[in-house]
C-alpha cells in the first residue's frame, strides 16, 4: 500500500471506531469508502454512508474540494460525510449540512467536527 492509502485508513478507522462502524475501502475514486453498521466490529450488516477521505497539508481550516467531487458523493448518498486528515486533527464534515458554500467549481467546507488530535499524524 502507498503511504497515502495508509494514512487514509488510520484516518477512517478513527471515525469507524468513534460511530461504531466497520469500514470498506472501495475501488472508486469518490465516495473511497463505505460505512456499515456493526455488532461484532468484524461482519458489516446494515448499511451507514459513505465518505470521501482527504490528507490535507495545514491546520483545521476551510478547505476546498472540487464541486463535481461532492457532487457524486452526494448523488450516491444525500448523507454522505468528506473526512479530512489535517497536520494536528483528523475530522469530519456533511456537506448536506450548512457547512457546504459553492465558489465558483468548488465546494469549500467548513465547520468540521473533530474525530481525533495528535500532532503530525493525518498528513
């Protein structure tokens, strides 16, 4: 695995581990994952959402994602999530939620929700 996909997935596991979901990475660009409700932590059963899962170089800030991106994400699924690695949180957003504002072909994010914090390890 790339380093990449590797630090998507501590990323991912951090957000499964909070809701209590198991997560699949899929063969697709966008949405990267999918959620599952989980009993046991091992067999995925019923069906939570997907999400786009992003490293971003910088602090917990307003970032931008192009709007065709969160577009698909969300003609898949209305309650789609964009989880970001940052330099010192890991965090969440929903862009359905009032923390999605459209520049332009971009859809800049904000009011993440923060899933994680240790210094250095998202990016």
């Amino acid at each position: 695995m790339t380093d990449t996909i590797d630090t998507e997935n501590q990323i991912v596991r951090l957000f499964a581990a909070k809701f209590k979901l198991t997560a699949q990475r899929t063969a697709y660009e966008i949405p990267n994952y999918i959620f599952h409700v989980s009993q046991d932590g091992l067999r995925p059963e019923l069906y939570k959402g997907i999400a786009i899962v992003r490293r971003y170089p910088g602090s917990r800030q307003k970032i931008s994602l192009p709007l065709s991106d969160v577009k698909r994400l969300l003609d898949q699924d209305e309650k789609g999530v964009v989880i970001i690695g940052f330099n010192d949180v890991a965090a969440w957003a929903a862009p359905s939620n009032k923390g999605l504002n459209i520049v332009g072909d971009q859809a800049v994010l904000e009011g993440f929700s923060i899933i994680a914090e240790r210094k250095g390890c998202y990016v």
